[in-house]
C-alpha cells in the first residue's frame, strides 16, 4: 500500500503529530481501557486535541469540517492512531448520527448540530433498543404522539451505551401503529437534560457501567428536532446502522496482537496460535483495504461481513492475551504486568458483548444471506 511518496509523507506527517501531542496520561488511561468504548473524560481531551487539527473527523467531508481525506489517508490515520496507543473517539456522534445529520438534516439542524459534535461539545447516546425490541428493532414501542409543536414520549430505551455520560441521544420512537411496523417508525434528536427522563445504569459481566437503561416520562421534544418526514425514521435507521457496523478493525487488532508477539515468555504451542492469528488479521486487513476501494460488494455487504470478522478477532484475541496473561503471571515474580496484560480478563469479558451489539452476529449472517442468496 505504501509504495506512493505522497503517502509515505502523509504517513510521516500523522506520525510525528501522534509522537509530539498525544500525551502520556491519554495513551496510559487508553492502553488500560477495557471496552472499546472509552469514557469521555479520556476521549474528551484526545478529541480537542485532534479537533484543533482539523482531524477530529476523518471520515467527514471538508465541507462540514473534515480534513478532505481520501479512503486510503484515513485507513493510515487509524493504523497510525492504533500504533501510538491513542484513544478511540466515542463513535455515537462522530461517526453515527453526524453522516445522517449531513444526510437527512435540514440547514439549520447541520449548522447547530455539527459543529458541537467535531468540537465535542455535545456527546451523543444511541437510543434505538428497547426491551422488547433488539434484533426486532421495528417492534420498538416508545410512543410520541404529536402535541403542539411538540412531540410527548412516554416508554423506555435500554442498552444505551453512556447515556449518563450523554446530553444528546439520537432515538428511534413511534408515532403510529397503522401500517407496517417499519412505517410507523420517527427519527428525534432530543436533550437527555429533557425534564422526564431517568437514566438507571446496568452493571456489565466485566463489573462496568458503560450501559444503562433510560426511562421517558411525558418528556417534550420539539416537533422540528425530528430528522427526516414523519413516519420515515426507519429509512435514517438504515443509513445510519451501515456507518455503526462499517469499520476499520484491523488496525487496532494487529497492534494487540503484535505486543503479545512481542514477549519472549512465551511457549512454542501458544506462539503457534498467535502466528496464526497473525495470518488470519492479515486476511481481515485486505478485506478491509477490499472494502475501501469498493471492490466486489456493496457497502451493508461489507459493513455486516467486516463486522462478524472483526468482533469474532477481537474476542479470539482476547481469549489469547488472557492466555499469555497466565504465563507472564507465572512468570513476571516481580509484578510488572505491564497493561495490555493487567486488562485481558476484563476486557475478555467486556468483549463477549461485540458480537451482540451493533446487530447480533446472527443477524449479519442473515442479512449477508438474504442479501447474496435473495
Ligand atoms: C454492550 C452493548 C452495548 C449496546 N449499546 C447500545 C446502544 O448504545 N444503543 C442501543 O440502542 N442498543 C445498544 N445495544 C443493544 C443491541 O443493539 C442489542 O442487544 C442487539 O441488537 C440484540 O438485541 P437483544 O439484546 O434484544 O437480543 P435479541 O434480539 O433478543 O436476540 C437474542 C439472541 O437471539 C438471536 N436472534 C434473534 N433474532 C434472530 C434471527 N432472526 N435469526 C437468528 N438469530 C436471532 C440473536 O442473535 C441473539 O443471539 C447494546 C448491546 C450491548 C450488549
């Protein structure tokens, strides 16, 4: 990929920006990190950073703020980003609700949303499930009924990753019940400082609180903080699940993956497995780099195939770094584990959960199914 001097170059430039203004204490709190989601007062920071760049928003264009990146610019950015140790961003406003805002959003709501989400002055939370409703999504129940100019909602969205965290969440809600689920189905953007809403945690396998289940009690929301018609969310639900699914895993795995290469206390059995692993990464990574270029696929194809590959990586690689972990426990008397491995059985168990969000992994299977076999 990098025979071009002009890549080479651009490779250079985001590597010594990463070297001179990503600070110890955010590559430290990242490499302990044990989810992929990391709590914003560690990704908060890392984004102002980025965002006084201008890099805060790789993927988006550079008409709403974006440096301009090419596909294979921003593929570096991230295997750059991964190999400094550099925080993830949280992706619910980023990378989910800004591209259907550009998409779906009328000027104004562009012009007030926009600039919030790249600055990292609105942090957003996703409220799409409920508990009747994950991989059903269109038999979602949270009523709005139209009052005024305002929209009443009363019912409850569970799941919400950081909704304690947010002031904003993007959800799905109904408001109608003729027709097709899919039909009755409304896009709102709504204040979490709203009077009416609860938010009430839910403690994760691994100890966590990342989730929470969020309850609406006759909460307001202005009729125009809806995006798109009436009736039409569920069009906005589709164009926005195929940016939460895309993803550029490799990266990140391949960093992972190459620490534990790395130890020498390893033995010959458990070597093999990681080599392997090595070789199957290298496989995810040209079909990523495949996916990129758009070459035979479409993009839900890609975005439901990366994302079965990349969540079932990640979590063989945790069962790995829990293995080399029990090794160098043995091994390192001393107490030095260093972080990758002093997180593994936390972020193991954190990670059984890649394969049920964004769409279980059954789910994809289904929709590649359908979508290659009709
Ligand atoms: C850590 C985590 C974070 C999340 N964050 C958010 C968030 O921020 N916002 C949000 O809205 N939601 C979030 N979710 C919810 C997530 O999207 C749902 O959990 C997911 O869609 C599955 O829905 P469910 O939990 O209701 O399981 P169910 O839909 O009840 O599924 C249970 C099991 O049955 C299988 N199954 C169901 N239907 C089929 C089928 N037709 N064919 C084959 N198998 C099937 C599923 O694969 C799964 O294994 C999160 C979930 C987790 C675990």
């Amino acid at each position: 990929m990098l025979n071009d001097p002009a890549l080479i170059a651009f490779r250079d430039q985001v590597r010594a920006f990463l070297a001179a203004h990503l600070p110890d204490d955010i590559r430290l709190a990242a490499a302990r990190a044990t989810s992929v989601f990391i709590d914003p007062d560690v990704s908060l920071p890392w984004q102002r950073i980025l965002h006084a760049r201008g890099w805060a928003a790789p993927d988006w264009p550079a008409e709403f703020g974006g440096p301009g990146w090419n596909e294979i610019e921003r593929y570096i950015f991230a295997a750059e980003c991964a190999l400094a140790g550099a925080p993830n961003l949280a992706p619910m406003g980023l990378k989910m609700v800004a591209p259907v805002i550009m998409h779906y959003g009328s000027a104004e709501q562009r012009a007030h949303y926009l600039p919030r989400i790249l600055s990292g002055e609105d942090y957003w939370c996703q409220g799409f499930s409920e508990p009747g409703a994950g991989s059903d999504l269109a038999a979602l129940q949270l009523r709005a009924v139209p009052d005024g100019d305002d929209y009443v909602l009363n019912g409850s969205k569970i799941w919400t990753t950081h909704a304690h965290f947010a002031n904003r969440m993007f959800a799905l809600v109904r408001t109608s019940n003729e027709g097709k689920p899919q039909a009755g189905i409304s896009f709102l953007l709504l204040d979490m400082k709203a009077p009416g809403i609860a938010v009430e945690p839910i403690r994760t396998l691994a100890g966590d609180h990342e989730l929470n289940q969020v309850f609406f009690d006759d909460v307001r929301v202005p009729r125009a903080n809806r995006l798109g018609g009436e009736n039409e969310g569920w069009s906005v639900a589709k164009h926005l699940l195929t940016f939460e699914r895309g993803g550029k895993y490799a990266p990140g795995l391949i960093c992972r993956l190459e620490r534990l290469r790395a130890r020498d206390d390893i033995d010959p059995v458990l070597r093999a497995r990681l080599d392997r692993e090595a070789v199957a990464l290298k496989a995810l990574q040209a079909l990523e780099l495949k996916a990129m270029r758009g070459v035979g696929g479409s993009p839900a194809l890609y975005a439901s195939a990366l994302k079965i590959l990349g969540t079932e990586t990640a979590q063989r690689i945790d069962t790995l770094a829990c293995e080399v972990a029990g090794h160098a426990a043995w091994a390192d008397a001393d107490g030095q584990t260093p972080a990758e491995l002093a997180v593994a059985v936390p972020r193991y168990l954190n990670d059984r959960a890649a394969s049920i969000y964004a769409g279980s992994n059954e789910i994809q299977r289904d929709l590649i199914a359908r979508t290659m076999l009709g």
